[in-house]
C-alpha cells in the first residue's frame, strides 16, 4: 500500500466577520473562507456580542471565543470540518446557558 504525505502550510487569520448566519474568516494569504454558523452550534447560539468576542490564538492558526468556550483552527476551517464537540457535551453547554 503506498501512502503519501501532503504538508499544508496554514496561513494565519488576519480577521474575522460574523453575521447572523455564517462566519467569514480572512487569511493573510488572501483567501477568505466562509463558513455556516450551523457548523458550529456554540455559536449559532451565541448573542452578536459574544461571537463578535473572538481572539487569535496559536500564532495566528486558530480563533478563541472565552464566554463561549469554543477553538476553531485554520486548518480544519481549510478541510470543511464543523464542530466535533459532542450531543452530550453540547447539550452540557447549553444548560448551563440558562
């Protein structure tokens, strides 16, 4: 079986647009990837306020958001990937919402 190894440069995040439905984030590179907020239910579940509330982390490969305990990279942004958090975990989250 032959096997290959693809190496991905990540470039960083340069900036971030959320609306009420989709997360747009701006690379250094360029590129703009956008993204349904569905992908990621914290913060479909979020007020404007808190997803407006995001940091760079990670040398600029990842985003943060502190009040709603949520980490998304670059890189799985790149590959299409939405939140893997749990039903469980999630549904934890949310309770503790009020």
């Amino acid at each position: 079986m032959l096997t290959s190894m693809i190496e991905l440069e990540v470039p960083a995040v340069q900036g971030v647009v959320m609306t009420d439905d989709t997360m747009t984030v701006d690379l250094v590179d360029g590129r703009s990837i956008s993204v349904p907020l569905a992908w990621y239910p914290r913060l479909v579940n979020a007020t404007p306020q808190e997803r407006n509330a995001w940091r760079i982390i990670g040398q600029g490969h990842g985003l943060h958001w502190e009040a709603l305990d949520e980490d998304i990279s670059v890189e799985n942004l790149l590959m299409g990937n939405g939140s893997g958090e749990s039903q469980k975990s999630f549904q934890q989250w949310l309770s503790k919402r009020g």
